[in-house]
C-alpha cells in the first residue's frame, strides 16, 4: 500500500507535527509505502502577502497543483491529510478528488466545527458553532486571536467548504476519541457517525522505572489558562503536597511566585526531552487540570506508558482516557478543592497507588502502544480503497 500524508505545519511545533511524525514512521517501519506532503505558514505573516492570507486560505491554488503533481507522480492508494491550516487549505481535498483518490483526514482539533478550534473562549466551554448554519456568536465573541475580523474569515472559510461539499469528499474522518466522534456525528457538518472512525494517539514505551521512589507529582505542559494552571496552584497553595512543574508560557511569573511561596513546589522551566521522560518514570502521578476538552493528550499517553497514574480533569476526553480508580483519578474541572482531595486520596492510599500504576501500563498496553495504532489505521485505509 501507498500512504501520501500531507501536513501543514504550524509556525510554532505542537502536537499535531509529532503525532504526523511518528505516524510516518510507524507505517514505514511496518512495511507502507510512505511519501510525505508538507506545507508551512512561513511567508504569509507579513507584508503584501499578510494582505493576500485571507483570500489564498480559502482555496490556494498552487496547494492544489502542488497536491496534483504529487499524486500523479506517487500515484498513492490513499491521501491521508493531518492539518489544512492555513496555507494547503481544503483545496488538496479537491486536488485528491480530481484524481480519484480516497481522503481519510484526522481531526486533531474542533476547527471543522468552531473557529476557536478548541471550543473554548474566555476560560469557559463555548459551544454555540456546533450546530449553527453560520457561527455568528464565535464572530461577535473574537474566538480566534481575539479578532472579530479574523474569525469572520475563517468562520466564512469553513461554512463556503461545508456548502460546496469539500467535507463530503473526506472519506473518512479520524477522531481521537468517542467523545470528539459524539461533537462531530451532532453537528452542522451533518455526516453519519460511520464517518468518523476512533483511533486514538499513540507513543513509545520508555523504560520502566527498576525501583522508583515515586514521591511527587509531576505537572508537565504550557503554562497557560486553559491548562487549568490556576487551578493547580490554588490546590496546592498552603499545602505539603510534593509538585513538581515543567514547562513554560504565559502564567510562569505567577509560578515562579507560587514556588517561592511553597517550599513544597518546585518549578523546574522548560527541561529537555530525556529529564522529563525521568521525571515522568519517578513521579506519583501526573497532575492534567485542563479546563478545556484537550483533543488527546500525548503526556498522559506518555505517563500510562511507564507506569505512572493520571489525575485528571473530569471533562471531554480526559474523562474517557482515565477510569477513576484504574489508571488514574478523576476531579470536577476548575475545582482546587476537588484536585486537591484526589491528590491527598492517592498519596494516602499505597495500595491503591500501586494498581493504579498496573492499570496505567495496562491502559498503554491496550489502547495506545504502536503495534496496536499500526492494526487500526491499515484497517481505516483498507475501508476506504477501492477493492
């Protein structure tokens, strides 16, 4: 089989050019025929062609010959598309269709839905788009970047593709949980929830810990609102629970006070790949307070792999990723008060502890080890080509 996987890249690199990455990889390793199709944003952030942006995102026409080309050339079985935004736009979904090759495209984020993408604004979910012909509160609220302007165009973008019917020549559209399946299948778009096939993330499994001290809990992520960052600090403040931070962003002022307040937090910065990966074998559990649905969280995918428990929020997806009491334990979102006694309820109780750790490693095993993720995406390409 033949796989061209095409992907936008952002300007800052997320999770969504990791998981295009390591799916690449995984689907060489096991025998595809892969060719990758990348496009970037670098070019249209200023001058003349800042002007042009909202004009070319609707329908690019060099992404579209760009895509052709590549088709006739790779002659692929399938055109698997991770993001559109902004440069490739949805005009290779046409460049495919035009050459009779099927689409399956995986919906990292809401953006098909609301132009927020995250379905989230001012630190509350926001669901209004989900159902309406044109989302005009999203437009009066500036969901993106806080422009009225900006989420007019790309509010316009979405609903001309939605008319045309760019969407219906997706064969099949990836979500990463039931929960994502359950927002699409009752939306706008209209589809069938056959349409949209479950296929989780997935990472590698890093060593097990030979005898971890598994002392303190472990916050890893960007420190910023939807992360739920003020709901850990507030948990924690005045307390003797041992947390450790990592990362950066916008709220690291605000932790860096926490932490000279507390002896008992540390804010460690932004560390580098491999002492995060100790941290995370060494730690209790993993601390995860979005108040945001998140799309599928690599770090607790990474955190179930060696072992460790997940302390979550109890909203959108991370509700599905963590049964309470088997691999984790689950809190009311926003609520310090709830965080607060699920940490106190897993440092109290050993026993508990520990099978909770064998259920995170179970989970991994189970849902999101390579191997498993290899089976489910032949078998969604499989469905999709002609026989």
């Amino acid at each position: 089989m033949k796989v061209l996987v095409l992907h936008n890249r952002y300007n800052l690199r997320g999770g969504e050019e990791s998981v295009f990455e390591a799916e690449c990889g995984l689907l060489e390793r096991n025998g595809i025929e892969v060719r990758r199709l990348e496009f970037t944003n670098a070019g249209f952030a200023s001058g003349w062609r800042r002007i042009l942006a909202p004009l070319v995102s609707v329908f690019n026409p060099v992404s579209f010959l760009k895509a052709r080309r590549a088709i006739r050339e790779f002659r692929p079985d399938v055109l698997h598309v991770h993001n559109l935004f902004s440069n490739a736009t949805p005009a290779v979904i046409w460049a495919a269709s035009s050459e009779r090759v099927p689409v399956v495209m995986t919906l990292h984020n809401f953006r098909l839905l609301c132009p927020s993408a995250t379905l989230l604004h001012d630190g509350e979910i926001f669901e209004s788009s989900l159902r309406a012909f044109f989302p005009w509160r999203a437009v009066a609220k500036g969901v993106y970047r806080g422009s009225r302007a900006q989420t007019f165009a790309l509010a316009a973008n979405l609903v001309f593709h939605r008319l045309i019917g760019t969407w219906g020549r997706v064969d099949r559209f990836i979500v990463l949980s039931r929960f994502a399946q359950e927002k699409f299948a009752t939306s706008r778009l209209g589809f069938l929830r056959s349409r949209f096939v479950v296929k989780p993330n997935f990472v590698a499994a890093g060593p097990l810990p030979d005898s971890p001290s598994r002392e303190r809990f472990l916050f890893v992520g960007r420190l910023s609102p939807e992360k739920g960052v003020h709901v850990l600090l507030e948990a924690v403040k005045g307390t003797s629970i041992p947390l450790d931070i990592v990362g950066d962003g916008p709220l690291r002022s605000e932790v860096e006070s926490a932490a000279a307040a507390n002896p008992h937090l540390r804010y460690l910065g932004p560390r580098p790949r491999e002492e995060v990966d100790a941290a995370m074998r060494s730690a209790k559990a993993l601390l995860f307070p979005s108040i945001w649905y998140e799309g599928m969280p690599m770090v607790i995918l990474e955190s179930f792999s060696v072992g460790t428990p997940v302390v979550a929020s109890r909203l959108g997806t991370m509700a599905e990723l963590i049964q309470d009491g088997d691999n984790g334990r689950l809190f009311e979102p926003g609520e310090p008060a709830s965080l607060r006694s699920a940490v106190q309820g897993v440092l109290g109780n050993p026993e508990a502890w520990a099978a909770m750790s064998a259920g995170a490693r179970r989970s991994w095993e189970t849902h999101y080890a390579p191997e498993t993720n290899f089976v489910l995406l032949r078998e969604i390409y499989e469905g999709v080509v002609p026989r």
